[in-house]
C-alpha cells in the first residue's frame, strides 16, 4: 500500500505541474494574441465552468471501469493540448479557450476517478494521510509550476510549454495503469438512477458527508469572495506594490502545503466534520487578519488561510470516499465537487462588485460567515446522546448501514 500512496502523490504532482503551467501560460498567450484582459480572464473561466455540470459526468465514472477511463482521459488531454501547436496568431485563439474547457472537463472526470480508486488502492487508515499529502503536492505545484511555465513561455513561447504540458498526462496515466487495487472498482450504476438526484441524495442525506462538503463549501466560495479584496487591501490600503501579492501568494502556499503534511494526523484523531470545523475557523482568522494595515499580519494571515482551506477540501473528500457507496461513488464526488467549487461562479464576481464599499467588508464579511458556519456545524455535529466522536465518518460501527466496506476497502474533489 506504500507503492501505491507513492503513486498518487506522484500523480499529484505531474498533474499538478502540467495543469498550473499551462492554466497561467493559456492567459499570457491569449493576452499576447489579442491585447485583451478581458478575454485572456475567459480562459480561467472555461477550466471552472465545467464543473457545474460535475454530476453528470461523475455518472460515466458509475457505468464503466474507472481505472481505464481516467487513463483514457489523460490520453486525450495530453493529444487535445498538442492542438495547440497549431496556433500562430489571433486567429487560432479559440483553439486556447477549447483546450481550456477539455482541461476543466478532464479536472471534473479525473478528481471524481481518482477519488473512487483511492479506497480500492488504500487501506482506510491512509486515506486522510494520503488526501492530505495529495493535496500539499498539487499546492507544492502551484508554487513552482507558474514560474516554470512563464520562464519556458518566455524563452521558447507556447508551443515549448504546451510540450511540457502534454507530456504530464501521459506519464500519470502510465502511473494509473501500475497502481495495485485490491479489488475492480464497481463501473455500473443501477437502471433508473439520476446521476444528479442519487448523487445529491447520497452526498446530503447523511451527516458524515454533508456537514464537511457544506463547510468546504462555504470556505472556498469565501476565498474567491475576498479575492478582489485581498487585491485592493495590497494596493490601496497597504500601498504596496501589486508584486507584494505574489508574496502573499507564496505565504498562503507554503500554509497549503505544511497544512495538508498534517491535515492526515487530524483527521485519524478527531474526524472530519471537526477537521472541516476547525479549518473553516483558521481560514475565517486568516481573513481577520487580511484586515489589519500592516503588511507583516497580512503575510501571516494568508499563511494561517492556506492552512485552514485544505484542511476543509482534504475533510470534504475524505467523507465522501468513506461514507459512499462504491458503486455511486464517481457521481457523489463529481457532486460534491460542484457543491464545493460551484459556488466560484457566482462569489468571484460578486467579490468583484463588492470592493466598491472597500477592501475590509468582503473580508469581513467572508469571515462571519465562516465562523457562523464553523459554529452552527459544531453545535449540529454531536447526536443527543452520543460521544462527539461517533458522528464523524471513521468511528461508526461495521453493522451501521451507511457504513459498507468492502474486503479491505472502505465505500467510498484537484483541483481544482
């Protein structure tokens, strides 16, 4: 089991690399092209869009074998990148927002696969662990990957990152093949079920995943509400140089990573829904501190915020592949992937218009609302009755019908 925790993280990490260098590469292009922000923003919006209709392709997850269709995907993501070699002008600049949007689609399909091949490659204890470790790779990524794509794009242009990218999927496709699963992963769904009602259905109808996915959703739709804000206290407040924000960039990052290296250990103690708790309230503290005019708190929040939001993502994921039937798995990731990014399309731009009334109410605002989460979760966690460690997935007895494992495997987003 080793081998294969080895094999994600790797995957992880190709993926990680390939997807950030080419989504900050895909804008600079596009701008370069065209002369127009406007557009070169499109291109981020094409990798986002796809995931609201994540339900619907969590459902092909549920009706043919995982393991071939993810390997399948990577396949035709890294041949749909090498398309763009066919840019040479303005002209061909459609052909960046097609792969933009195969891109999100493949994200979609792949997180929603790999989630479901986890339990069958795992034993349950790894799960949190390996999530977590995941989770600080792809952060690790974001660090290095933009740099690296933006140095090759300056050197060699687009066509020089595009073969980088392309090249990504096809060695973590090949890691896919290698894995070692104990058992096949069920591929079909049963006649008569909708993959949009059963996947919200499974994924609300019980506590253990319901509460998790509920505050990472809140706390990543407060992330992309106080984007703008961040920006504004930087400049306007502040007075600092826009450079500054790569500084707050790398701070939040690191927190990333060093909070998915531990994100595991807390999980295996205290559950889930307190992890989701506890990394909702440290997101909101890191928002708090975003508000003080002194540029040494601002780095130190967006530390303490880069900690608590994988925290959120790594507690959501890991409920959903403990607490899941296996056979429905493909669509309740896929759904609790829309339940926890959709809300993106809609807090960004409002984030956006919001700034208007000034950088501080967003941020505010965004932590409010995170504590107001964090509390109502905490006092709805515990049943009447019951130890607090009872309504967290991991601790429920083997008898208890939301609770199937398999031999040696529990039922079971990146990202983003």
């Amino acid at each position: 089991m080793r081998r294969n925790a080895a094999l994600f993280v790797a995957i992880s990490l190709l993926s990680g690399f390939g997807g950030s260098a080419m989504s900050l590469v895909a804008g600079i292009w596009i701008l370069d092209l065209t002369d127009s922000t406007s557009l070169a923003a499109l291109a981020g919006l094409c990798v986002y869009a796809p995931v609201l209709v994540g339900p619907w392709l969590g459902g092909l997850l549920d009706r043919v074998p995982r393991r071939p269709l993810v390997i399948v995907v990577n396949l035709l993501l890294a041949a749909t990148l090498l398309t763009l070699l066919a840019v040479r002008g303005a002209g061909q600049t459609w052909l960046i927002f097609v792969v933009s949007a195969a891109y999100g689609v493949s994200y979609v399909l792949i997180d929603a696969g790999e989630s479901a091949l986890l339990p069958s490659a795992l034993v349950p204890a790894q799960l949190g662990i390996v999530n977590g470790w995941r989770s600080s790779a792809q952060e690790g990524m974001k660090l290095v990957a933009p740099l690296a794509g933006a140095g090759l794009y300056a050197w060699h242009g687009g066509h020089a990152v595009v073969v980088l990218s392309a090249v990504m999927p096809v060695l973590v496709a090949s890691l896919y093949a290698v894995l070692r699963l104990r058992r096949t992963p069920p591929g079909r769904a049963e006649p008569g079920e909708g993959d949009l009602s059963t996947g919200l259905t499974v994924l609300f109808g019980q506590r253990a995943t319901r509460l998790p996915v509920a505050l990472a959703a809140v706390s990543i739709a407060m992330s992309g509400l106080t984007t703008a804000a961040v920006y504004a206290m930087v400049v306007t407040e502040l007075r600092l140089p826009t450079t500054f924000l790569g500084v707050l960039a790398s701070a939040q990052g690191a927190g990333s990573v060093v909070g998915g290296l531990i994100v595991g250990r807390r999980l295996a103690r205290n559950g889930p829904v307190a992890v989701g708790v506890a990394g909702t309230v440290l997101f909101a503290l890191g928002c708090l501190a975003r508000v003080l005019p002194w540029w040494p708190v601002t780095v130190v929040g967006a530390l303490v915020a880069g900690v608590g939001l994988p925290w959120t993502l790594v507690a959501a994921v890991t409920a959903v592949q403990t607490r899941t039937p296996s056979a429905l798995l493909g669509r309740v990731s896929a759904t609790a992937n829309t339940a926890m990014f959709g809300p993106l399309v809609v807090a960004i731009p409002l984030g956006s218009a919001a700034v208007h009334l000034g950088a501080r109410p967003p941020l505010v605002a965004a932590a409010a609302l995170c504590l107001a989460a964090a509390a109502v979760t905490s006092a709805r966690r515990v049943p009447d009755g019951s130890p607090g460690r009872r309504a967290d997935g991991p601790r429920r007895r083997r008898s208890d019908p939301g609770c199937r494992p398999g031999p040696g495997t529990p039922t079971t987003v990146h990202g983003r």
